[in-house]
C-alpha cells in the first residue's frame, strides 16, 4: 500500500511519511475547527448540524492540509493535489500537455537524454520536448534536434538580450518550462518574468560554490581541482534574473580524486547529468506527483 503511493506520487519515504503527515493533522484541525465554529453558532445537533458540518469540514479541509504542508514543506504537492482534486469536481479539464523547449549551446547530450526520456515514456505522459533553441551556428545539439525532427529556434546573442523579441515564438509554440542545458547566455528578465518558476537549469558543479559569470564548462572544472575541493557535482536549479542563483531542487556529488583533471572530472559530471535531468525535470514539473 505504502510502495504503491509513493510510486503513484512519485516521493521517497521520507516525503511520503510528510504528507500523510500533512492529512493527518489537516484533517484533524479541519474537524476541531468545524465543531468549534458550529459552536458559535449554538446550533442543536441534529440533521441541520450534521449537514452544515460536512459542508464546513469540506470548505475547510483544503484550508486546513495547505496550512500544515506549508512548515512541513509540501505546499507544491497539495497545492496540485487540491487542484486536481478541484477540476475533477467540476469537470474542468486541466490543461495538462506540458511542452519543454530545450535551450543549449553545446554538444547536446543532455538535451538528447531529456528527449529520449520523454519519448519513452508510455503515451500517458504529458510532457514532451518540442522545440530546441541554440544561439551557436553549428552546435551538436543542432543534429540531435534534426534526429528527432524537433523545430529549432536559432536566437542571436544581442537580439536575445534585448526585450522579448524571441517570446512570441516560444508562446506561439505553446511551451510551458524551458530547460537549460549547457545553455551558455543569461536569460534576460523579459523571459525570466513571462515563465517565473518554469525555468530550469543545470550547473556543473556544487551551487552556491563555482557559480555565476564566467563559471561554465571547463572553467569551473579547472576551478574545482585548483582549491583543491575533494568533491564536485551537479546542481540542478529554477532560473531566476542571477546567475546560477534559483532554488536549487536537486543536487548530487562525485569524487575529486588525486590528478584529477577538468576532462576527467566533466565525464564524471556528465555522467551524473545524465542520471539525473530528466527525471528531475519530470517530478519538477508534476510537482511530485500523480493523482
Ligand atoms: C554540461 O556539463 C552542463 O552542465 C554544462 O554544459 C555541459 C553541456 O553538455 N552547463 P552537453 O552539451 O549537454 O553535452
């Protein structure tokens, strides 16, 4: 039973044991306070009570379970909980397709593994890459884009960073996140702004060390090995106007060995990327998960 709904939500023990955590004094609290407002009213008891105490505990119990997930930090989960939960009430359709854009500027690889994973997925799943963008003429990524009969969007460094010139196309296309990887160009304000908390991005190295300008590929490998650090690995994080500085929603550690160099360290963070990015993505984006 307890396997069962942490595979269905997608969390690990811990998290699951939280929000059982979060129903189970939710649902208390709702009760106490349905009884203590019904009190008030100094009502009999009687079908007239019993009637208006569902209707409280009703209204209540979504106010009562996002009040607790809030300090026990699950508000992403109920909040889509509730949600679902909502729509399905009232027949409103969810929009539930989520279109990924893939920003990079490299060779790819990881944008290839987001693909891939998305496209194995069983037809159930609603989140697909459908657009890749790159401001490098000739980048690998380019090819993997044409293997996948993927559109792309070719932006150019100055248009980029001035306004939203490259928005509407990104709109038009119906993209709901954007997914930087190995994407070398800040994201100016205008797109930080239209997709705020929809931006991901992933970061070779242990957040809040070895970020911000300057801090990409080889230069932070070589950064890593030159303190001396024994451990270095990737940080996965939402996008904000600052370099490297979003809330970090994963991360994970490889060693850093004697004659280490930044060629042997970037095939450890690799692979720890491509472990990683795409199912972070996936709970990222379904909050955690599913109904
Ligand atoms: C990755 O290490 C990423 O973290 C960094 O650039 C590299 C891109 O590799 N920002 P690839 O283009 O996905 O192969």
């Amino acid at each position: 039973m307890l396997k069962s709904l942490q595979t269905k939500w997608k969390v690990g023990p811990g998290r699951l044991l939280l929000i059982l955590v979060c129903f189970a004094t939710g649902g208390s609290l709702c009760g106490i306070l349905g009884r203590k407002i019904l009190g008030l009213l100094e009502l009999e008891k009687g079908v007239v009570w019993v009637m208006l105490y569902l209707v409280l505990i009703t209204l209540l119990w979504p106010v009562c379970v996002l009040a607790i997930s809030i300090p026990l930090g699950q508000i992403n989960f109920f909040r889509n909980y509730i949600h679902k939960i909502f729509s399905r009430m009232t027949g409103n359709k969810i929009q539930e397709k989520k279109l990924l854009a893939v920003f990079a500027s490299g060779a790819g690889s990881n944008a290839e593994k987001i693909i891939q994973h998305f496209n194995d997925k069983n037809k159930q799943s609603e989140i697909r890459v459908t657009l890749v963008v790159c401001n490098k003429p000739g980048a690998g990524v380019l090819q993997i884009a044409e293997k996948y009969e993927l559109p792309v969007l070719q932006i150019q460094k100055e248009i980029f960073y001035n306004g939203d010139h490259f928005l509407p196309a990104l709109q038009e296309s119906g993209i709901t996140h954007i997914i930087l990887a190995g994407f070398l160009l800040k994201i100016p304000a205008a797109l930080v702004n239209a997709y705020k908390g929809k931006i991901l991005n992933i970061h070779p190295a242990l957040l809040p060390k070895y970020g911000g300008p300057g801090m990409y590929g080889a230069f932070v490998h070589k950064a890593v090995i030159a303190a001396g650090d024994k451990k270095s690995g990737i940080t996965i994080h939402e996008v904000d106007e600052i370099y490297d500085n979003g809330k970090t929603i994963f991360q994970d550690s490889c060693d850093v060995v004697a004659h280490e160099t930044a060629e042997t360290l970037a095939n450890k963070i690799h692979v720890l990327e491509h472990k990683h990015f795409a199912q972070q993505i996936e709970k990222w984006i379904e909050g955690c998960y599913e109904l």
